[in-house]
C-alpha cells in the first residue's frame, strides 16, 4: 500500500457518496422483513403516544395539590388524595402499557437486525464465490474482510438504535408539540423560536461529518490489510529488518485514521452540549411565560409543570436525533461499503446448454489464445498447441513468460481475450465455471492447508472419500511416514497456517489431496519445489503413476523432472518459441537446451 502522507500531514478528504441512494438499498434489502419493520414502527409509536399523555394527566393532579394546599392553608377546602391518587394510577397504567410495547419493540427489532446481519454475511460469502480473481489480486485481504465484519457490524448496531429511535423521536416531537398547543400557544410559540436555530446546527454539522465518517471506514479496511499482511508475513518483515518500515507505513494509515475519526466524532459531538445549551433557554422562556399566564389565570398551575416536562420531551428527541444522524451516519457509510461489494461484477456461473463433463477425454487445444490482464498490456501473444488425451505436457520457460497465466487461463479464472482453449472439442466457455473446475485436479507451488487435522484435509479432495481411501492416497504421495511419525497420526491437528509441519510435507500432503481427487485433467504447478531431492524422486514417481491415462500439465523449473513429457512447451515472452520432447529439443540446441544445460553448468 503506497503511503498516505507523513505523520502529522492533513488527511485527504473522501467525497461523500449518495446517501439517499444508499438509504434506498437498504430499504430494497429489508425485503421480507418490511412487514417487522411496520411492526416495529407501530409498537414505537404506541409507546411514544402513551409517554406523551402521561405529562398532562399526571399535571391535573400537581393542581389538584397545589389547588388543595392553598385551600387548606385558606381555611376553604383540603387536599383530594382520592382523585391524586386515581390520576397516578392512572398514570402509572400507561407509563406501564408504554414500556411494553417499548419492550415489544426492542425485542423485534433486534430479532430483525440479526437477521439482517447474518443474510448480508450470507450474502457476501456466497458473492466472494462468484467474484473474478481479478478482485482479490487488487485488494488486500484485510481490507475485504473489514467488509464482511466492521462494517456489516456497524451497520447492524446503526440500524438496531437509528431506526427505532427516529421513529421514537419524531413521534415524540409531533405529539408533545400537539400537547403543547393546548396547554398554551404562546409557550409553544416560545419554545418554537429554539428549533431553527437547531435545525441549522444539526445541517451543518451533517454536512461537515458524513464525509469523515466515509473516510473513516475506507481507511479502517486499510488499517486491517496492513495488519493481516503484517502477521501474516511477519517472518519476512523480521528477516530483512523492516519493522521500523511497517510501523511507520501503519502509522501513516493510522494517522489519517485518526484525523477522520477525529473530526467525525468531534463535530458530532458537539451536538448534545449544544442541543443542551439550546434547551435550557427554552426552559428558561417557558418558566417566565408560564408564571405570567399562571397569575393572569390563563392555564393551571399543573399546566405548567405539565409543559415544563414537554418542553423537555421535546428538546430530548431533538437531542436523540442528533445522536441517529451521527449513527445513521456511520451505518450509511459501512452500507455503501458492504453494497460496493455486493454489486461488484461477477464471474458467468452457467451456461445456457452447458457441455457435460462426465465424460472428460482430456484432449486441449489451444487456438490463437491472446491474453493480458490489462487489455493494453498483452503478455499471452499467439499461444497455440494440440494436446492429445493421456500425454504429460511441460510447460517451461524464464520467470514471466507466462507459464502460470496458461493454467489460470485453463481453469477459466479469467477469459482468453482473442482465440479461444477448448477441451474435447468445446470451447471453455460452453461448459459451467464450476463444473469445468471439477474436471481439474491441481497441486500448486504455494500450498493452502486449513485449520484441522491431516485426515480432513487430505479428504478435501473428494469429501466422501473412506479413511482407507485417504490412507492409500498418502501412501502414493509418500506421505505416510511422516503422518505416522506425528502425534495421533491422521488425527495430528494442523494449525491455522500449517506450520506446525514442514514445507515439505505441506507439499505431500496437497500432493495426496490431489491424488484422492482423481480428476481426468491435472495441473501442477512447481508441485515438488518445496521437497528434497530425495523426496522429489520418489514423488516424481508416483505422479508418474498418477498421471498415467490423465493428461496432465507440468509447470517445472527444474528440467530433471520433465525429462519424460511426452510434450514440452517452451514459452519466452508469452509465446511458443519452441516444442517437442526432451530428445528433440536438445538436439535443435536452442533455447531449451540453453535453460537445460545452465541448470547442470
């Protein structure tokens, strides 16, 4: 990742991305859950309504009190604690009513936010599956797993909170202004005179931190790539001293994390000190308007206690709202994140009338191919040869010459850009990706073993494969005698990244994968480069056996062990330059007989 700036240096700022487009995504994914959704609102409003009420019964009995107090102090009446105490139950009753439907409420919308969650995860799983190889050799691994989990996290938290508590809010606000108005007017109207000025400030600072909050979740993805690549690779980072190199490149990422969260969270929040400052002026207005209409007989005593608490409820959702920009905010930013993934361009799964591969010859041409990961930039020129059923071809040539491309080209990881590969006859792309895959059985140069032990990962190559049948395949990989050298043998649990086992029994062991496949096509890429010679031989001939009626291509650097393909292929610069057996190449004493010999100089 190319630095961001130096330390200390001013954060570029990420244009904010449609947020109402954004919004409508979301809207469109709730899908089934719509109906919940309604629900939700319904039993939010309910609750909001009760706790609206409440205020202005429970102040008939502050003057019932009050009303009491001055007629017993008067001599003309006394204190009706029967009717105050009706009224509190009363009270008491909706305050109750409101917490259930609060508590109905609550309990639904998370059910639905969890749902939410796991299908956006669901869905992102199944996406990566269709998703080009292009993607993932573009992006760091950290930053699209920060997709998958910080931000569908931040989402789900977003929207369990943001959406109940808008609803909430509004409902609160449009209600307790309504009971505002028949208490008194002018009070209304002087609690009024506050909401512009609140308006303004929540616009501004809406305006000024959604970018920032963007920005803040672009750089989170970086900073968890830096730090996947870091561990992961941090044998090499410590082997050639570059830990101070990491920290600074961390830190400069960190840096420009830092300033945005900062910002974002600064602007936002500063809303609630200020929604204070704002509300507290309105109380300070209410309370000299109210005593005035209150000794002019206007409104009740228990009129003003009653707006007194609405003015409150009414700044308080003011106040709630702010805190839902900011998340909504936050949740926006990580939904344009997560919906960038979901619509990035997909592979072609299928194929309309696809060619079977039950019955898979192994027979490969390749006609005219031309290729090159940046159409502009073509590294596959005029790429042509005929591969008959059964035969070991070699694949050959210096560092570049795009050796590895072919087989990326065989398994359809990308399209030929002119001419075309077909197999038995059809064109590649006639058959289904998936199926095409299957057909292939493939052994590469950097070995993938996962989380588990020997026997589940040996099985990987065919899951319904019997132990004695996972048994035998080791034993033609020459895996065997390491496996019952290890603790539990077949039952040894690897670790996550293998290490707890050689590189050279990694090898052995995806080489025993791929036997228990037992596809009718094989491709192996630098397949014993990671095994001692010794080992190497005795590999050698068991894929001898292994590739014997398969047609099998062979990625090698060391020309020793190719010296039997019935067919090699020697690339430079992305074509053919020469072919023909081992024989036949060294007697035209040209380029391969040059690599060959320089290998045994």
């Amino acid at each position: 990742m190319p630095p961001m700036g130096g330390r200390g240096a001013k954060a570029p700022v990420t244009k904010a991305k449609d947020f109402k487009g954004t919004v409508k995504k979301v809207i469109r994914f709730l899908g089934g859950y719509k109906i919940g959704v309604i629900a939700v609102m319904v039993c939010a409003v309910i609750s909001a309504v009760f706790n609206i009420v409440s205020p202005k019964i429970l102040g008939k009995a502050t003057t019932a009190l009050s009303e009491g107090l001055i007629g017993k102090i008067t001599g003309s009446g006394e204190i009706d604690f029967s009717y105050i105490g009706k009224i509190l139950i009363i009270v008491l009753c909706l305050y109750g009513v409101s917490f259930l439907f609060g508590l109905i409420q609550g309990l639904t919308m998370t059910n639905i936010t969890q749902k939410l969650c796991y299908k956006l995860r669901r869905e992102l799983t199944e996406k990566i599956n269709r998703m080009p190889m292009k993607y993932f050799e573009s992006r760091t691994h950290g930053e699209v797993l920060s997709r998958i989990t910080n931000d569908v996290d931040t989402f789900g938290n977003g929207f369990n909170q943001s959406v109940t508590q808008l609803i909430t809010s509004v409902t609160t606000m449009i209600g307790v202004v309504v009971m505002m108005l028949t208490i008194s007017p002018l009070m209304t109207l002087i609690t009024f005179l506050i909401l512009p000025v609140s308006v303004i400030f929540i616009s501004f600072v809406m305006k000024k931190s959604q970018k920032y909050f963007k920005q803040q979740q672009d750089y989170l993805g970086h900073i968890n790539g830096q730090v996947e690549e870091n561990y992961s690779g941090h044998l090499v980072v410590k082997a050639f001293g570059k830990e101070r190199d990491v920290i600074d490149e961390f830190d400069r990422t960190n840096d420009v994390l830092f300033e945005s969260a900062w910002k974002s969270q600064f602007l936002s929040g500063l809303m609630m000190p200020v929604m204070q400052f704002i509300g507290n002026l309105g109380y300070v207005g209410v309370a000299i308007s109210g005593a005035f209409l209150a000794i002019k007989g206007s409104i009740e005593v228990g009129d003003i206690q009653a707006f007194i608490t609405y003015v409150r409820n009414f700044t308080q959702p003011m106040q709630q709202l702010a805190q839902v920009t900011t998340m909504m905010q936050s949740m926006v930013a990580a939904a344009e994140r997560v919906f960038e993934l979901l619509e990035e361009e997909e592979e072609d799964q299928t194929t309309e009338n696809a060619v079977s591969i039950d019955q898979v010859k192994g027979i490969v041409d390749f006609k005219h191919v031309q290729f090159g990961y940046d159409a502009n930039q073509i590294i596959i020129k005029d790429f042509n040869a005929h591969v008959k059923q059964g035969q070991q071809i070699a694949i050959v040539g210096p560092t570049g010459a795009g050796k590895t491309t072919m087989v990326k080209l065989l398994m359809r990881f990308y399209d030929v850009n002119r001419g075309a590969i077909e197999l038995d006859g059809h064109n590649l792309k006639e058959y289904n990706r998936n199926e095409l895959r299957g057909a292939f059985g493939m052994v590469l140069q950097d070995t993938w073993l996962f989380k588990g032990s020997i026997m589940e990962n040996i099985r990987y190559g065919r899951l319904d494969a019997t132990d004695e049948e996972v048994i035998r395949a080791a034993k033609s990989a020459h895996a065997d005698h390491f496996i019952c050298t290890l603790p539990g043998g077949y039952d040894f649990e690897l670790n996550e990244d293998a290490t707890n086992v050689s590189a050279g029994q990694r090898q052995l062991l995806t080489i025993a994968r791929a036997i228990l496949a037992d596809n009718p096509v094989l491709i192996l890429d630098e397949a014993t480069s990671s095994v001692d010679t010794r080992t190497e031989h005795r590999i050698q001939k068991a894929m001898d056996n292994l590739m014997k009626g398969r047609t099998s291509f062979v990625i090698a650097h060391r020309l020793s062990t190719i010296r039997g393909a019935d067919l090699i292929l020697v690339m430079k610069d992305g074509d053919i330059i020469e072919q023909g057996n081992h024989d036949e190449l060294m007697r035209q004493q040209g380029f391969y007989a040059e690599l060959y010999n320089a290998q045994f100089a």
